[in-house]
C-alpha cells in the first residue's frame, strides 16, 4: 500500500469534512445537545434527592376513619405527588394527561374493608383510573396504594372504633354460631383476647397505639455501578448512545460523499492514477475512522467535564472500544457507498438502517426494557456492543475483560462491512 | 507512445467498443470523433485504465498496460470530461492531492503545482476555494490536474464543455504548448472547429468501430472523391457517420 496516497487521501477527507460547517455540527454539536436532554431525563434517581414524584389523585366518597388513613398515608408518600380534585375533576385530569393514577375510595369502602379484613365478606372496590400511556407508573401506584390501605385498614381494626365495635358485634354471633365447639372456643378465646388489647389502649382521639400491618422489611438498596461511591451516571450511557448514532450518521454520509465523487468524476482520476483498490479504500476506511474517533472522543470529552463522566472500568478497554465502533462506523459507510446506487436512495436507506440500528441496540433507550426475545434479537447489531460496552467500562467500572466481547464483535462487524464493501464496490468507471 | 490494439468492451448485451484500433505519436494531437454513445468515452477510460477492455490491449510506450498499480499509469494523464475537482478545497490543495496520487511530495509537489498553475494562468488564484471559480477557470485547473505529474501522453474527455471563447481560446494555447513540449495528446470533443484547429490526425468512431484515421486534409479528400464537394470536417464527418439522431 503506497503510503504518500494513503496519507493525501485521509488528509483530503479530512480538510472536506472540516470545510463542511454542516458536517462538524452534525458531528460534534448535536449529538452533544441530544445526548445532554437524554442524559439529564435518564440520569436515575441517585443523582437527585427528590425523586420524581407521580402525579395522584385521591377522592374520598367514604371519608371513614379508614379511608383518612389511606390519604394521610398516601400523602406522606415521597413517591407520590398528592391531590384531592373530586371525582369529575379526576377523571378529566386523566384523560388530559395532567394525572397519571386517580384513586376513588367509594362511600362505605372503610366498613367493607374491615369486615372483609377479619371475614369472608364481600371485598370492596377500590376505583383505579388510569392513564393507559403510563402503564408503569400504574403497577407502581397499585403497590404503593396496597401498602397503604392494609395499613390503614388493619390500624383501624386492630385499635379503632371500628375494630372494637366488630369484636362487640361479632361475639354474640359467634356464641349463636352452630361451628364445632372446639373451633368456637378458639374463636372466642381469640376475639376475647383483643377485646382485652382494646381494653388496654385509648380509643379514638388518644394517641394511637396500633401502627396497623406494616411491611415486615426495609430494603437497603445498593446500586451495582463501579463501587459503592460512584453513583450511576445516565450521561455516560447517553453520550455513548448519541455519539454512536451521529458518528454512523457521519460515516453513512462519507459513504455518500463516495457516490458524489464517482457522480463528479472524482473517482476516473483516483481510478487513472497508479494507487491500488486496497489503498483507495484503506484510505477511506482510515479517514472515516479518524473522523468517528474524534466524534466519539470530544462527545465523551465534553461529558467527562462537564457531566463528571467517568471511565471507573478500563481506559484500555474504552479505547479498545472505541476504535472497534470507529472502524465498525467507516466501513460502515464504505458498505453504503458500495451498495447505494445513487447518493439520494443512499441516503433514505441508511438513515432507516442507522435509526433501526440505534433504537435496537439500545442507544435511545437502555435494552433491558425490550421484551426478552428482543433483547436476544439485538445481539445481532452492532451498536448493541458498542453500548454496552461503553456502558462496561464507564458508569459499570467493569476491567479490560469486559471490553474483550464487545471490541471482538466490533472489529468483527467492521471485517464483515469492508468484506461485502470490497466485493461490492463498482471499480469500472465508463 | 500509444498504441491501442482492436479493443473491445461490452457491458451486458450492449458491445459499446467492438473494435478500436490507432496510435499516437509524441508531440502529435489526435482527434477522436464520434456521435453520442459511439464508443469515445469507453475508449478513453480503456486507455486510462478505468475500464478493462474485454478483448485487445493498450501500450504505453510499447508496455502492455497492466493492473491497478502499474507504473506505466503514470505516463498518462486523464482531463475526464466532468470537472473533477474538489469545489471547497484550492487550487493548491486539489492539485497537492492529485499530486500526491503519483507520490509527489515535498518540493518536487510544490514546483509541479506552480508550473501547472502558471501553464493554465491560475497561479494567482492558488489559495481560493474552486468553488470561487467560473465555469472556465474550473476547466483550466481541471486541465492541470491531469498535467500536474507531467505525463507523456494527455486523454482530454471534451474539455472545453461549457465554457467561453476566452477560456477556450486559452485551453487550446495550452494544448499547443504541451504539444511542442512533445507531449501526446488524445482529444474528444463534439466542436468540430477545434478539432480542425488543434488535430494532426483524426480517428472517427461510430458503433464502436473506427470508421476513419486519417489527417484533416486525408479524410476531405477522402469524402471528396467518394461523395464530391466536402470542405469541412463537419461534412466528413456527417457523411461518414450518417445524419441519423443518435439519442
């Protein structure tokens, strides 16, 4: 391969790329702008204090001590963002979106419950109304409620005046009962007992001394990231993901530019003089390479300073990865300038393909919220490695052997590419 | 200095050249004539290398031209027909990079690119973006770039397309001083009057055949005796060629 070529070449694409304003703003600027907006939404919880709270509408048909101990519970809930609309306004709230969840405790719903508690009776209702959009946060509401209402529930039944009064309704019952004498004795002894709790401890309006059930557990929560200091970091991911993205975008349109240089006749004097195929496209492949690099690097560069991005993994690793995703990126584009017809279908072509590619691989959203299939699916691409391999050696701190898969699938990618370019690639020019 | 040898190149069931043979000699302009879709341009890009001729051969020199990276390329300088220039680089820089295509480097690159520049009359205009240009002063840089390594032997792919009396005017003094420099020069064109101007010897094509070699002065007396009272290469050529429409 003759050297001095090969280096006018890259040179040459460069000093292009670099003239175009276009080009260099779609490169470094945006995918910086966008990863920013994606990083800040994405960043999880540990980076805030407060965690975003959702949006819930309590109405209170029942207004029993009960259901009171579903909203004062409810409204201490630093997971929820608390209103009380009635039931009209709640509804329109959801459906315009402005609610997520709106709980209706329906009239009679604390007695029902009680009895339903210590019974077989019949079960209330607890009305949910839902915005269907953010299914999600539904199961989260529908947990949290549960944990609220048995507390309150059990709270007013084992040291209410609801309790008390259904252990003085429910004795005489139990005494009239036709049940197996041992059964009712246990029974009896049983409710005896808690009349002799109730006995004990003030009625309503003292200081209350049943908590109700609680959850038997606390969690301690440990985030899996690069040590127990090193907090998760969503701008690492993002940055990885936009970069990814716009450096494919890049490199689709140096396929393209490819094209627009057999369309102008560029390529009849590259073609004449004496420099062989390999040098033609090693110097394409070169300076695409060049280009993704720099993208990927002050994209990254950008969010180590400003966003405290950090590689806790390996720094090997994470330019090991890199060179994979910016060799896998140009050949990439030499694929697209060996299969496009004309720079226009190109260009309408690899920008789905680019757009499939990301989305699936996880660069706009992280993979795990794909169904399982799916997640197996996306193996098959590329910037699924790229990813996750970033991901591994940032915000994960995973070593150099995490990087060894993704920059081996990567430089695979990037051999396939170059392969079907070489064969594909129309060398004759009329 | 060049010799093409009954080449023939098809692409599918179309046979574009099917049999193209003539020589051309140092110091010597060489019309190459032809209607559209006659075969000039894939003769062009057979000697040039661009193409592979399925059937004959191209010496330079009397060396078979041979694979991407022969040497033998660098006696022969394309001028393709499309201004093949890079519209936001210089002058310099476009000229630095085809330069760099034949390994020149260094001082040897710089005294090449000024020696072009001056030929063409655009060493003023070194350090302006081609895109700055008229359609002219493109022709003239896209001149020197096939120049720029100092061939032997120029393919000029209609260059004087598009642009104005001027430029063409200058186009053709530069074409006379490589001339005189011994420099072999095959042209296409369509403008007949050029060819008259500028050729030693004339090479017709139609339907991919040479249908006349033969100097200005050869082929009208060689029309003239057949058909009678042709004067001008236009006449020659329509009766040789015919006067159908060839979309």
């Amino acid at each position: 391969m003759a050297l001095v070529p090969l280096v006018a070449m890259v040179r040459k694409d460069l000093q292009l790329f670099f003239s175009d304003r276009r080009a260099v703003i779609m490169s470094f600027l945006v995918p910086i702008a966008i990863a920013s907006f994606f990083g800040s939404i994405f960043s999880g919880p540990s980076r805030n204090a407060e965690p975003a709270r959702i949006a819930v509408a309590i109405v209170d048909q029942d207004d029993s001590a009960i259901s009171r101990g579903i909203v004062a519970g409810a409204q201490t809930d630093r997971n929820l963002r608390l209103t009380r609309p009635g039931e009209a306004e709640a509804r329109d709230a959801v459906r315009r979106g402005r609610t997520v969840v709106a709980v209706v405790i329906p009239k009679g719903f604390g007695e029902a419950a009680g009895n339903a508690f210590f019974s077989n009776g019949e079960k209330p209702p607890l009305g949910i109304l839902y915005d269907p959009s953010h299914a999600m946060e539904l199961a989260m509401v529908r947990g949290v409620m549960t944990e609220h209402v048995m507390q309150a529930v059990s709270r007013e039944m084992f040291g209410g005046d609801q309790g008390r009064a259904m252990i003085e309704r429910t004795l005489p019952d139990v005494q009239r009962s036709t049940m197996p004498a041992d059964q009712k004795r246990l029974l009896l002894e049983m409710l005896g007992s808690v009349q002799k709790f109730y006995s004990r401890t003030p009625a309503a309006g003292g200081a209350p001394a049943a908590r109700g059930i609680t959850m038997p557990y606390t969690v301690r929560e440990e985030a899996m990231t690069a040590g127990s200091n090193v907090a998760y970091n969503g701008y690492a991911h993002s940055f990885a993901g936009m970069g990814i993205q716009f450096l494919l975008f890049a490199m689709a349109n140096l396929g393209v530019e490819m094209l627009l240089e057999r369309q102008r006749g560029l390529w009849k004097r590259l073609r004449s003089a004496p420099v062989s195929r390999v040098t033609l496209l090693g110097a394409k492949f070169a300076s695409g390479t060049l280009i993704s690099l720099m993208t990927l690097w002050v994209s990254f560069a950008f969010a180590m300073i400003v966003f405290r991005v950090r590689i806790e993994g390996s720094v090997v690793g994470f330019v090991g990865i890199s060179l994979g995703v910016a060799a896998m990126a140009a050949s990439f584009g030499l694929l697209v300038a060996a299969v496009g017809n004309t720079p226009a279908s190109a260009r309408g072509v690899t920008s789905f393909a680019i757009l499939i590619m990301v989305m699936l691989g996880g660069a706009w959203v992280p993979a795990f919220v794909f169904p399982a299939w799916l997640q197996q699916v996306t193996l098959i691409v590329p910037v699924r490695w790229a990813v996750d391999g970033f991901d591994a050696m940032t915000w994960r701190g995973i070593g150099l052997a995490g990087a060894v898969m993704p920059i081996a699938v990567l430089v695979g990618f990037a051999a396939a590419f170059m392969a079907i370019a070489a064969a594909r690639f129309r060398w004759e020019e009329a | 200095m060049l010799n093409v040898n009954n080449l023939r190149k098809s692409f599918g069931t179309l046979v574009a050249v099917s049999d193209v043979s003539f020589s051309l000699d140092g110091g010597q302009i060489l019309g190459l004539l032809g209607p559209n879709g006659a075969g000039k341009t894939t003769t062009v890009s057979m000697i040039a290398g661009l193409l592979t001729p399925d059937r004959g051969e191209v010496l330079i020199a009397g060396h078979r031209l041979a694979g991407d990276t022969d040497p033998a390329k660098r006696r022969i300088g394309l001028v393709p027909q499309d201004l093949a220039l890079y519209d936001e680089l210089s002058a310099r820089d476009n000229l630095r990079f085809f330069g760099a295509l034949y390994t020149l480097t260094g001082r040897a690159l710089d005294e090449a690119i000024a020696r072009a520049l001056t030929l063409v009359g655009l060493a003023d205009r070194a350090r302006d973006a081609v895109k700055t240009f008229s359609g002219g002063m493109k022709r003239r840089l896209n001149l020197a770039a096939g120049l720029l390594h100092d061939p032997d032997i120029l393919l000029l792919d209609e260059p004087t397309v598009g642009v104005d009396p001027q430029s063409r005017n200058a186009i053709f003094e530069n074409l006379e001083t490589l001339k005189a420099q011994g420099k072999a020069l095959l042209y296409t064109t369509h403008y007949m009057e050029e060819v008259e101007r500028l050729a030693d010897r004339i090479v017709i094509v139609d339907h991919g055949a040479v249908v006349a070699d033969d100097t200005l002065a050869g082929l009208q007396s060689r029309v003239a005796t057949v058909g009678g009272g042709a004067e001008t290469l236009e006449s020659v050529f329509l009766t040789l060629t015919g006067r159908s429409l060839r979309d």
